[in-house]
C-alpha cells in the first residue's frame, strides 16, 4: 500500500490541508511530522470551516487514525483549545488520535523567548509567529527538551521546568531586560492541559511499524514549505524543522525506502508571509488582486501575504530537493480574471541567466526574474471538476509547468471545497 508525503512546495500556504482531507478518504493513518501550531491548515466542506494548527488535516474525511509525529513540537494549552474545537464538531477522539511520546513541548517559557528575541532583533527580525517553535527546537537540539513521555511523571515534569527555567530567567532578566518567569505558576497552569493530554501519548512509530507490516496506507503531512527548510531553504529566513521529505522521514519514524509518492502542493502563483527573499513579489495592484481573489491572509496570525507570480525556478528546486513524482495545484481560480499572466522561467543574477536556485540567501535576493507572459483565460473555473472542461489557455498554463517541472498534477484546485476539485 502507499506511503505518500504531502510536502508544501513553495514558503507555506501552499493549500496543504484541503489536499490531505481529500487523500486521507483513502489512507490508513495520517501523520503530521514537523513544525508546530506555527501552521493553519484550513479545511471547508459542507458549511463548515476549520483550521488545524496540529492535528492532522486527515481528522474529518473517513476513519483514519491521525497521530501527531515525533517531529513535531507542541503547545498542550494550544493542543487542548483544538481538541474541544474538533470534539465540538462531534468527531470522537477516541482511539483515532495519538501522539508521538517523543514530541517536544512547547512551554510558556518558548513563547516568552521567541517574542523577546524577536524584539531584539529589530530590522531583522525573522518575522516568526511567536509562538514558540524555534526555542522549543533549540531546546531539543540542545538536549534540555521536554517531551511527551515527562508529562506521565509529574515530579520529573516539574524538576524539569524549574531547572530549565532557572537558566532562562538568568537570561531575560541580564540580557533583555525582561521580568522572571514564576515557576510554580507556569506548572500549575499547564496542569489542566496536561491531563486531558495524556490520554493520547504513545509509542506511535511502533504504530506505523505495525501499518507497514500489515499493508495499510498512510500519508505523511508537512507543516510550512520547501523553501522554508531550516537547512534548505532562504536561511536565515526559515522554520526550525525540517518540512521536505527526509523531514516526513526522521519526524514520524517511517523508513526511506517505505515512501512511494511525494505529492508537491503548489499554488498557481506564489505567496510568503514574514521576511525574507521573495524574487517575483509584486508591490502593486496585481500583488493586490492575488491577494485578494486569494484571500491571502494567515489562517494563524491573520498576517496579509506577501503575493507574486509562480517562481518555476524556486519550484522545480522542491521538486528535486524532494524527489516529487506527482503534483498538486492549487487556487487556479484566483487568476481567472487577469488579462496576462507570468510565470518566472529564470533568473538573472551578475548579468546571467540561471535556472538554478541559489542555495545563499543574498543571491536570491539580488535575482531579477525572466518571465514568461500567458494570455488569461478570462472566464470562471470554479466548480469545474473535470480537466477536458477547464478553458483551454488554462490547460496551456498548466501544461507548460508540468513540462518545466517534469512531473505531472494529479490534482486540481478550483476553490477551497472539496467539491471544487479535479483528480486526474
């Protein structure tokens, strides 16, 4: 049986949640794998809207079991607002969600840490939501983590908070200026959030151990995107994990060689919330009119995003980096009323030209994209959801990117519900 990951491929908000929901119909087990409650993947269907910032987006579309990965890292007070929302839409829980009991924690004194450092910063801050992922990735890395299995001792738990917390508050007080953290107070208030946590730890890899054995399919679901990758991506301007496809690997525990499809999520232009290089970002009214027609707001922090024309160069670099042998586009509704579209073929740095993406950051900064203008085919796509039926300057769109990229779409998007789709 398949074992497919789900990977953004561009800087996030690619539509990842609306394709796992329709995947996960036919998957086993849905796994997310990195990142944290950073990532909003919105899902619409019926009349209803919601947004998963860490349970998989596999929850609400046939009986799967979904499990929170090892390489993700979790707020419990953030896990706990989500699991009433999805109770309050009568999914039952029970024996259908687990997490990993070597995830991270997110504890308040991330949260504090990543706004203060941030602060400091200034000009050039990173443009992070807050919310506590990259500290709580640098207490992993630097082995003061603490995980889900702490949460079952509660004198170890606590030992642990106070003793990390004893070095931070050295920290905010001496170098930013910042008033101390109150240990007991921190532990008394994730008390509640911890208990009804509990419940779901467990040796998940085992799990999927298990699922290969017996056969089962299961898809892999990424937070962010390609060009975010801490190691991959426009660094420093990235997340703190690892949201390509070896990240799939090392944050749920499946071997390499299990994997049989990487689906690429893809938008019809591109989009990128916080700093960073951005080479086909415009500042003007068609910037405005993706952003728009898109709706290109954070589900997470509400944040407008930042909004250009489909970067091919920058696309066929995930597509490499991950070994991607099926697509997915999304929101090629949103360009139905532009009478001429781009798409960047190249880039121009020093005088020359180059399909190539820079690995340094500077590079990509300085890079002038070389476009390639198409005719807009002026008329509505939404609801369509056979691909003979698109207007025909669409199908051209389309098929030029297939044959830049080398892979096909599997999938496409004509609106942000289920039934505003085309599976080819």
């Amino acid at each position: 049986m398949p074992v497919r990951i789900v990977i953004g491929a561009q800087w996030g908000d690619e539509g990842k949640g609306k394709i796992v929901d329709l995947l996960s119909a036919d998957a086993q087990y849905v796994v997310r794998y990195q990142g944290g409650a950073n990532a909003g993947h919105t899902l619409k269907f019926d009349n209803t809207t919601i947004v998963l910032h860490l349970i998989p987006s596999g929850l609400f579309n046939g009986n799967s079991k979904c499990i929170i990965g090892n390489g993700v890292v979790i707020d419990p007070i953030a896990l706990v607002e989500e699991l009433e929302e999805v109770q309050e839409h009568d999914v039952d829980l029970e024996g259908r969600l687990f997490i990993s009991s070597s995830a991270h924690l997110i504890l308040p004194y991330h949260k504090v840490l990543d706004k203060v450092k941030e602060k400091s910063r200034g000009s050039d801050a990173i443009g992070t939501t807050g919310r506590g992922i990259g500290p709580a990735y640098v207490s992993k890395v630097s082995r003061i983590g603490i995980r889900m299995d702490d949460l079952l001792d509660e004198n170890a738990l606590n030992s642990k908070i106070r003793k990390n917390l004893k070095d931070i508050n050295v920290a905010l007080e001496n170098v930013y200026g910042e008033d101390p953290l109150d240990a007991d107070k921190m532990i008394e208030e994730l008390k509640p959030a911890i208990e009804k946590v509990k419940p779901f730890v467990c040796n998940t890899s085992q799990k999927l151990h298990q699922a290969l054995i017996d056969g089962e399919s299961i898809l892999l679901e990424g937070a962010q995107g390609s060009l975010l990758d801490v190691d991959h991506g426009t660094y420093p301007y990235v997340t703190s994990s690892c949201p390509t496809a070896g990240g799939a690997c090392t944050g749920s525990g499946i071997p390499p060689l299990a994997v049989t499809h990487a689906m690429g999520i893809t938008k019809a232009y591109c989009t990128r919330v916080g700093n960073g290089p951005f080479p086909t970002e415009l500042d003007d009214e068609y910037g405005e009119t993706l952003r728009k027609n898109g709706q290109e707001f954070g589900a997470t922090t509400g944040r407008p995003r930042r909004c250009g024309w489909l970067d091919l160069v920058a696309l066929k670099y995930a597509v490499q980096l991950n070994g991607m042998n099926e697509l997915a586009l999304t929101k090629l509704d949103v360009l139905d009323d532009f009478d001429e579209i781009k798409v960047c073929t190249e880039y121009e740095l020093d005088g020359k030209t180059s399909r190539v993406f820079p690995l340094d950051t500077e590079n990509v900064e300085k890079a002038t994209p070389v476009y390639k203008a198409f005719e807009g085919w002026k008329s509505s796509t939404r609801d369509i959801s056979n691909f003979e039926d698109l207007p025909e300057k669409a199908k051209n769109y389309i098929s030029f990117i297939e044959d830049y990229t080398g892979v096909k779409f599997n999938i496409i998007s004509t609106g942000p519900k289920r039934s505003e789709t085309i599976v080819r």
